[in-house]
C-alpha cells in the first residue's frame, strides 16, 4: 500500500465514502504513536460523527483500537468466563448484583469497570465507597479474585486499548461522543480486548439513558453485537429501561446497601428483575442450563444465602469490609405536593441533581463523597398522599440549603390524577443469528 495521505482520507470520509480497512489501521496507528497530531485525528472524529461508517468500516475500527494494547484472552484460561457491560443510568447497580448471583451458580465473570461521568453512576465509584475496596487490580491479582471469589470488577488497566483512552479524551472536547461507530468501537474495543468467552450488553433506553429513544438503543445494541461478529466471544444484548431510577438507592454508598438487600432477596423488585434478566442469559450461555434450570439455580441461590456470601467473598477478596458503610451527615425528606400519582421523573435531571449533591462527577477530577445521594421512596407510577415523603435526600460532607433541594428535586417530578402507562423494564433480547 503506498504511503498513507491523511489529507486524501480525510477528503474522502468528509464525503461520506468508505475507507479501506489498511488506511484505518495505518490512521489509528499513527496517531496512537503520536504522529498524526490531535487537529486532525479530530477531523476525521467529525467527519466519522457526520457521516458514519459502514460495518465493515466499524468492524475494523473497533479490531484496530484492541490489537494497539493488550489482549487478555480470558477464555483461554477459563473454561468459561463471562462479561457485562451497561450504557449506564440512575441507581444502576445490576452490576454489582449480578456478579457474586452468577458466580453463586458456580459461573465466573470478570468486568473491567468504569467511572462516572455526567448524570450516570459509576460502578467503581459505588465500589469504593467501601472501606478498604481495591478496585485498581494487576492481571495477577485479576485472576487471583476470579479463583477465589468467582468473580471480580476492576478499573480498566493503561495496557488495554490505549488507543481508545487517546482517542475518547478527543471526543470528549470535539463534540463526538453521540457517534454510534465511535460509541460502537470504544465500548467493544475493550471489552473484545479482554476476550471472556461471553458479554452480556445492558442497552439502557429512556429518560436517564445514553440513547433516550428507543431505536437509538436498539440500534446501539445492534452494532454493539455485529462488532462481535468473529471475535470468539458470543454476545447478547437486553434493552432494559432507564425512564425511571433503577430500585430505590442512588448515589455510591446507599446502593452498595442495596445491592447487599438484593443478594439477601430483599431488594427492589425492579432491580431483581432487571438483573435476573441478564443473570440468565448468562447462565444459558455457559452452556450448563437452560432457560428453566437457570432461573431455579438463581431463585435457589438468593433463597440459601449463598448469593450474599458469595458477595461477602467478592468483596474481602478485593480487600473490602462493608460492614462500615459512609453514612449521610444530614437527611431531608421530600414531600407529595398533592394526592395522585408520580406520572413521569425526568431521569436525566434526576441523576445530575445527585450528582450535585457529590455523588458524581462533572469533571474527570471531582471528588466523589460517597455519603450522598438520593433515595425513591417512591417512583414513577406509584400511588401517592399529599404530605407522605417520596423522596430522602442524603448528604455528606456539604451543608445545602434544604428548601432550595426540596424545590429542585420536585421540578423533575410530574404528577396526575391517573398512573402513566406501564413500561416493562426489559424491553427486547437481541443476539447474533
């Protein structure tokens, strides 16, 4: 192939043409290296964000962004070992759940985590507001957390996919990160790189979702699938709701309470459901179930308690002690305005009010105080008295003013004389075929 010309690819993608899969390899190489410089890895950001890219296009981008770091290969240590991934939303502790229940029924899983960012939680973030927590594992120690506990959540490492790290701190500063193929390619990039034998995508949709309609989500589910297509690792997407908080807890603190609740099989029914969900197709995908045996496996080890003391092994072996969670300094309830019924919570709004109160993050850099945040006594659709508390706002370290987040919290929340329209919280399956 002659000589790379960054301006004839650039020309060319500008004018929604196809690149070859050897000038994309060649492109996202040369800027990994550091020699196409940022003005121009931002214009073909723009032009890939305006114009898109075929599958083809995408496939290679997202093969390209894995092979510029390590690759775990996970699958071949493990007979089997699965993956998880969520678009993330408000009170979303599947994650956190789902694990140490699969691992109950004797599946391993590994996940490299994230952090907040914007209106969304951070798994990491909830999972060090536990004393002691590590969550910035070497591969060794990965692997030691799997052997030991069944399962496992660390911080991504620097050696997995760098060239995705480079190129999303771009798109975070050029107005790209709402691109499908961009959104498509970092997201499997690294959870490719690291090779589990199975990935079960979460696609949120709704008010506190990434992609808030519904054939946004499901086409990000899709692409998120296709760019599996050939890698080893078998993938399945559920589209679950986010136009309402996921259980009762958001924030860090108050939701790993949750999730302890959860595993005991006294949490929010939302959250069982949701993650129930998912914990089966992983259980199906290991091969060792089907549908019917999975969900007995998984309603046997919530009812015996193996569920919770799978937690408690997955949290020790990772250093952890929840026993003494952060608790909020201050507690301001919230009351219903009137008699009715919640119709509708802005979710959005929602989770960047908690994320005001220091549960989250506006900049890479804040600090989280895991103390705060919000408790949905009660939630969309539900039945309400004029003067009965829908809500618990905790805080930590900062002194609010109470009036002031009584106000704000109730403008994100509509109420009616008749209850909305249901919205199941799992919407659609998807997988290859």
């Amino acid at each position: 192939m002659p000589e790379l010309s960054v301006y004839e690819v650039l020309n060319r993608k500008r004018r929604s043409e196809a690149l070859r899969p050897a000038e994309i390899e060649e492109f996202i190489n040369r800027y990994t290296g550091g020699t196409i410089p940022d003005y121009q890895m931002s214009a073909l950001l723009m032009a890939i964000a305006i114009n898109g890219m075929t599958a083809e296009e995408m496939a290679t981008l997202t093969q390209v962004m894995l092979r510029s770091g390590e690759q775990w290969h996970l699958r071949d240590r493990y007979d089997f070992i699965a993956d998880k991934h969520s678009t993330g939303g408000v009170g979303d502790k599947v994650s956190l759940v789902l694990s140490p229940w699969v691992a109950a029924c004797g599946i391993k899983i590994g996940m490299l985590s994230g952090r907040g960012l914007g209106h969304t939680g951070g798994t990491l973030d909830k999972l060090e507001a536990i004393p002691g927590f590590n969550a910035r594992l070497t591969r060794e120690q990965f692997d030691r957390c799997v052997a030991d506990a069944g399962c496992v959540i660390s911080t991504s490492t620097e050696g997995i996919a760098p060239a995705d790290k480079k190129i999303y701190a771009l798109r975070d500063v050029t107005g790209t990160v709402e691109s499908l193929p961009l959104i498509t390619a970092s997201i499997m990039s690294k959870k490719l790189a690291m090779g589990a034998s199975a990935l079960i995508l979460d696609v949120k949709t709704g008010s506190g979702a990434f992609m808030r309609k519904y054939e946004d989500s499901k086409a990000l589910a899709k692409s998120l699938i296709a760019a599996a297509q050939g890698s080893g690792t078998r993938v399945e997407a559920l589209i679950t709701d986010m136009d309402r908080p996921l259980g009762i807890a958001a924030g860090n603190a108050n939701e790993i309470a949750e999730t302890l609740d959860a595993l005991k099989g006294r949490g929010p029914k939302d959250v069982e459901e949701v993650t129930r969900a998912q914990a089966i197709r992983i259980l199906v995908m290991s091969g060792r179930f089907d549908e019917a045996s999975a969900e007995t496996a998984l309603s046997d080890a919530l009812r015996s308690g193996r569920a919770y003391a799978q937690a408690e092994k997955w949290i020790a072996a990772q250093g952890g002690d929840a026993s003494h969670l952060p608790q909020p300094r201050e507690t301001i309830e919230v009351k219903a305005p009137r008699s009715g019924y919640i119709t509708f919570i802005d979710t959005y709004q929602a989770g960047m009010f908690t994320v005001d109160l220091g549960a989250g993050r506006k900049k890479a850099d804040d600090v989280i105080d895991y103390a705060a945040g919000v408790m949905f006594d009660r939630n969309t659709g539900d039945e309400v008295r004029a003067g009965e508390t829908i809500a618990r706002i905790q805080l930590g370290s900062a002194k609010r003013d109470r009036e002031e987040l009584r106000r704000r919290f109730l403008s994100f929340v509509q109420f009616g004389d008749a209850p909305p329209a249901a919205r199941p919280l799992v919407h659609e399956h998807l997988r290859a075929f």
